[in-house]
C-alpha cells in the first residue's frame, strides 16, 4: 500500500498546486469579463489584467476573498449600469455572496440563479423590472438572504422563495408585485419586508409574528395584524360560505378549550416547581447575604434591564442559582493582574455580597463585593464550553498581559469544563451605554462635549492598541459596543469583553460578537479587523447623536439606524441635526463634531476595502483634539 501513497500524494499536490494557481487566473479572466459587461466602470481601476483579484492586501475594489479565492462581491453604490454577465460570475466557483446594491441596474432579472451555492443575493435600489419567474429560486436551496427591494418587479411573488428551508431574509419592499404571499413557514425567517406592493389576500399564518409595517402599502392584504380582517365569505370556495364559518367556529372553540386546559396544566406544574425550588434553595444558600450597598438603582432603557434590587444576593447564591451543579465549584480562582496587592479566592467570591449588573450577550455578569472591601465585576461566560483548558490559559494570560490606560483590566479567572469566569475591576460609573441612554437625568448631563470627545479618543486609542498586540487575531476586539466600555470615575472610557474570538466557536461568535453586524458579516462574507473599525464608526455615530444604534440590539427591532442616517445627513448636508441636542449647542465646537460625524460615518463605509484605517481615523480624532484646545 505505502509505494503506492508516494506517487498519489504526490500527483495529489501537484493537482491542487495547478489548480489553485490555474484558478487564479480563472477568477481574473471572469472578473475582467464582468467588468466588461458593465457602464461606468470607473471604480473598478483596481480590477486590471496583471494582478490578482485576492492579492494580499490589495483585493480588486468590492472583491471579497476567502482563503484567497473570490467569496463575495460587493459592488454597492458604485454607479454602474449595463448588463451583469452571469457566464463570468459562474466562473467564480466560490462565490457565495453578490451584492449590487444602489446602482442603475436595469431589466429582468439577470440568470443569478445558475450560481446555486449563492447564499446572499442583494440587488436593492436598481431599476430591475418585470417578473420573475416562480421557479426561479428553486435550484439555490443554500440562498438565506435576498433583497430586491426598490426595483419594478412586477407579478406574483415567486413560489420557490417558499421552498429556500435555508431563507433568513427577505426584502421586497417598493416593488409592483401582486397576487396573493406564498406560504413562507420558514422558522428560520427573521427579517422581513413586503410594503408598498400590490399584494392581496390572506397573510400567511407563518408570518404572523412580523410587525404590520412588514406589509403596509398593499390595499388588498387582510388577516393577521394588517388592519383588516379577511372576508372569507367573499372568497369563494368549495363549501358554502356559511357552512365554511360554522366549521370554522368549531374548530376554535376545540381550539380555546385545548389551550384552556394546557394552561391549567402549566399553572398547576409551575406551581409545584416553585415550592420544591423554595425548599432546596434554602438548603443552597449557605453564604450570609449582605443587604448593605448604597449604590444606587439603575434602570437600564435598552436590552440591559435589571431592576438590581430583586438581585441582590450572596455571590454563592446567586452562582448556584444560575449553576446546574449545586456543590462548590471545584478548583480555585488563577489570580493574574494582581500587582495591587489585593488577595482574593474562590471561597472569597463565594462569601461576597452580589447583585446583577446585566445579562449581556456572552451571560450574566456580576458585581461582588468582598469582605476585604475588594470590589469585582464577575462574568459568566456560558459561550467558550468547548475550548480546552490549556488553550484558555494561555489565552488569558496573553489577555493579562496587555496594559493599556483604556483596557478593562482581567484580575482573575477560573476555569472548569463546563463553566469559566472572569474576574474584572469594577467601575463604579458603570458603562457607557448606562450612561448614554439609562437614566438620563442622572448621569446624562455630565457627557458634555470634552467628556464624549475624550471617550471616543480613548476607545479609538484602546481599539489601536488591541489593533496592534493582538494583530493576528481575526477580530482583536470583537464585541466593541457602548455596553462593553465602562468609565472610570473621570471618564476614561476602559474597553470589556476583548479578544474573545479564539475562545468562541465560530456560529456562537456570529450571534454574540457584535462585530457580526457589519455589512461583510451580514452578507455572509468573512470578518477581519475592519469590521471592529464598522463597530467603532457605529460607536463613535452613537456618542455623538445619544442615539442607540440599530445595528447592536439582537433582534434590530427598535433603535436606530445610524449608519443610514448619517449617510443620508451628509448627502444632504444636514450633519447638524444628527447631534444630540445635549451638546449641539456648544456652537463654537460645532465644526469639530461635524468632523468626528464624518469619521464615523467613513468608519461605516458597507465596503471594507473602502472603510478608514484604523490609524488613519486615531490620526484624525486627534487632529480635531488639537483644533478643539487651540
Ligand atoms: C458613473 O459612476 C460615478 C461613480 O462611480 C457616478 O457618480 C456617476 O453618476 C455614474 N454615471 C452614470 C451616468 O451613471
Ligand atoms: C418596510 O419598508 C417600508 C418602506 O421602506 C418601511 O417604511 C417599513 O418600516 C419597513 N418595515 C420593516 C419591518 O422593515
């Protein structure tokens, strides 16, 4: 068997060697050939014979490239008209993703159904008309995400889109199609927009749980929460319309008196769960509870809300509580910034007072106060279960070991299989977000204008640094959002929850980590350290407006969409009415607010290629810092 390995393998390298080069020049001819097909391709200068679509680090403008083969087109707002020729784009074998957004695209819809692997396919805010025919999805089973939204299609929405088990998005708003919704039961669906249609008839019983201004804008649609319920009796059909209503008035009534007793049944089982539970916690908590804080009560607006009274609790309580095991937790705290001197265990933590500061994407963090007067802040972070001890070690001390005036600084962590926490330094000021849109009247008076101008300069400065010591890191910080910087009592901004990345597996990072909600994360294409510069824009746009950003809640319900907005503001040249009105009357600094709005904004930029570098936009908040002082 081995002599014949030898040759295999290397025939087997050979191949692949070809190949990868051969697909090159594969990948070149095809984008050059779209290039071709296109009017007023004068962005894409980048894309010449010669070069390499993925060549590291200068990509072909709006190219996307994973593991150096096209992944991704993202081609939005770039002026181009002309055709989109599909034979070129069926050359790119490793094509997942194209995006030609608010161009002047226009006629049918061009074959991109011959790319089955697509999973993204975003043609927004072109002039495509015409229809699209029913089948037309039926051979891209892996499409998840399609936006069509603002073009002239026309007639029935095709009957396939009902058929992608995959579909997470569907976008059709301000089209003329017409005809009744096919049945889209997809769980998976979350995002959804049909208004400003002609469609009529019932809505589906699946997408109920959409808000009604997923539909307005057809006059003939009735059911659901449209406003109008259906006339049934006008529809007609098989049965007679009185014989259809009094079978239907019997099925609810089975219906009501099904649920009824469900009810009934869960009261009962819940009933009983809390008298056993009330008696096994008082076997549980053997921690004397300390009642004695003076903080104050915060109530936080947004996703973050927790009244801490009701939490109040030994730390050891509340652990076990949350904690499946009811034993002590097995091993010690590993101490690793320790040079105040403070000296602190697990039995320590266990003993300390706590309360809950909030439930955050990655678990529930904690504030303990210890005996010695040591105040912590405790994390449980319940998405890193998988990574082997080792690895978190080393992880964490590489984590220790970065000093930095804005880094939240890790104390200690412990480490079991099924359980990790950190131990962070308490802020008594809490976090930005706290302060930018909690309680207004208590703290929201202080973020005058230095005080927000000296939080963003020390986030860029905090994220430069990460940017530089955790460089090979896909995402050096990952998770930058207004409730991951904490203040300290003179407003340094300090940033949290850094570095995560290699701890996380890959799908619990896309549905926490807030750096997966840039655009070239949103349209399934690979992350990079521009997407923590995408989070920085949206902080510094969030900072500056008191606004919260759309982009960071779970669901994007609420919250504002920042990045549109400004977009717009400065097309328009209304970048004034964008700030918070807290500090736009500080009129003489107008002008350099206007400038930070631009460096957010450039910072948002969809395509990551065309985003600002990071030391580029440290460089100009820092320009803007000597203007404001001279
Ligand atoms: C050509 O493209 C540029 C930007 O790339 C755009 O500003 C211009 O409007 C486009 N021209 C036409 C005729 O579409
Ligand atoms: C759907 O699109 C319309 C028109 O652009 C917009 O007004 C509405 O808010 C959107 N609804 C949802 C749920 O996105």
């Amino acid at each position: 068997m081995i002599h014949v390995h030898g040759p295999l393998l290397f025939f087997h390298v050979f191949v692949v060697i070809f190949q990868t080069t051969n697909s090159k020049t594969v990948e070149a001819e095809a984008l050059l050939k779209l290039k071709e097909s296109f009017q007023n391709a004068t962005v894409l200068d980048s894309w010449k014979p010669g070069t390499e679509p993925c060549a590291q680090g200068k990509h072909w403008v709006g190219v996307v490239c994973a593991h150096g083969v096209v992944s991704g087109l993202l081609l939005g707002h770039s002026g181009l008209s002309g055709k989109i020729d599909v034979d070129a784009l069926v050359l790119l074998s490793r094509l997942r993703s194209v995006a030609f957004l608010s161009n002047s695209f226009s006629g049918p819809i061009p074959d991109f159904n011959r790319l089955g692997a697509l999973r993204g396919l975003y043609i927004s805010d072109n002039q495509f008309l015409g229809e699209i025919p029913s089948d037309y999805f039926s051979k891209m089973a892996g499409l998840k995400k399609v936006w069509l939204s603002r073009n002239e299609f026309s007639g029935p929405v095709p009957s396939s889109l009902a058929r992608l088990s995959q579909l997470l998005e569907l976008h059709l708003e301000n089209n003329q199609f017409s005809g009744t919704i096919p049945p889209l039961e997809q769980k998976n669906l979350v995002s959804l927009n049909l208004s400003n249609n002609n469609l009529e008839g019932e809505i589906p019983a699946g997408l109920l749980k959409f808000s009604p201004n997923a539909f307005q804008g057809n006059a003939g649609l009735c059911g659901g929460n449209s406003g109008r319920a259906c006339d049934h009796s006008a529809t007609p059909s098989p049965d007679s319309p009185k014989d259809h209503n009094s079978k239907n008035g019997l099925k609810i009534a089975i219906w009501v008196i099904v649920a009824v007793i469900l009810v009934l049944l869960l009261i009962i089982v819940a009933v009983i769960a809390i008298l056993l539970m009330r008696r096994t916690q008082e076997t549980l908590f053997d921690a004397p509870v300390k009642e004695n804080l003076d903080t104050p009560v915060r109530t936080y607006s947004t996703n973050v809300k927790k009244d801490i009274n009701s939490n109040r609790k030994g730390f050891g309580s509340a652990y076990r509580a949350v904690s499946s095991r009811r034993g002590k937790p097995a091993g010690d705290l590993v101490l690793i910034n320790n040079d105040n001197g403070s000296q602190f265990g697990m039995s320590d933590l266990m003993k300390a007072a706590a309360e809950v500061l909030g439930n955050g994407s990655l678990g529930l963090s904690y504030k303990a106060m210890m005996d010695g007067g040591a105040t912590v802040v405790v994390k449980r972070i319940k998405e890193m279960n998988k990574t082997g001890r080792d690895k978190f070690d080393a992880e964490m001390r590489r984590l220790a070991n970065l000093k930095h005036k804005n880094l939240l600084r890790i104390l200690a962590y412990h480490y079991r299989k099924e359980e990790k926490l950190l131990v962070y330094e308490y802020q008594q000021k809490g976090s930005l977000m706290f302060l930018l849109h909690g309680d207004r009247g208590i703290s929201h008076a202080d973020l005058t204008w230095p005080v927000r101008f000296k939080i963003i300069q020390g986030i860029a400065r905090g994220l430069g640094y990460l940017h530089t010591e955790l460089s090979t890191h896909e995402l050096p910080h990952g998770d930058l959002k207004s409730s991951n910087v904490l203040l300290t009592r003179d407003y340094e901004p300090l940033l949290s929850d850094y570095g995560f990345c290699p701890l996380i597996s890959s799908s619990q990072a896309a549905e926490a980590l807030s750096a997966y909600k840039s655009p070239e994360a949103a349209l399934n294409l690979h992350v990079s350290p521009k997407s923590d510069v995408f989070c920085l824009g949206v902080m510094i746009l969030e900072i500056l407006s008191g606004k919260f950003p759309c982009q960071f809640l779970l669901n994007a319900q609420g919250g504002t969409d920042l990045v549109q907005w400004i977009r717009s503001a400065i097309q328009e040249g209304r970048e004034a009415d964008l700030l918070d009105p807290d500090i736009a009357n500080a009129k003489n600094f107008q002008s350099g607010m206007v400038q930070l709005l631009h460096i957010g904004a450039a910072c948002t930029e969809t395509n990551p290629d065309r985003r600002l570098d990071l030391r580029e936009a440290i460089r100009r908040i820092d320009d803007i810092d000597t203007c404001q002082r001279g």
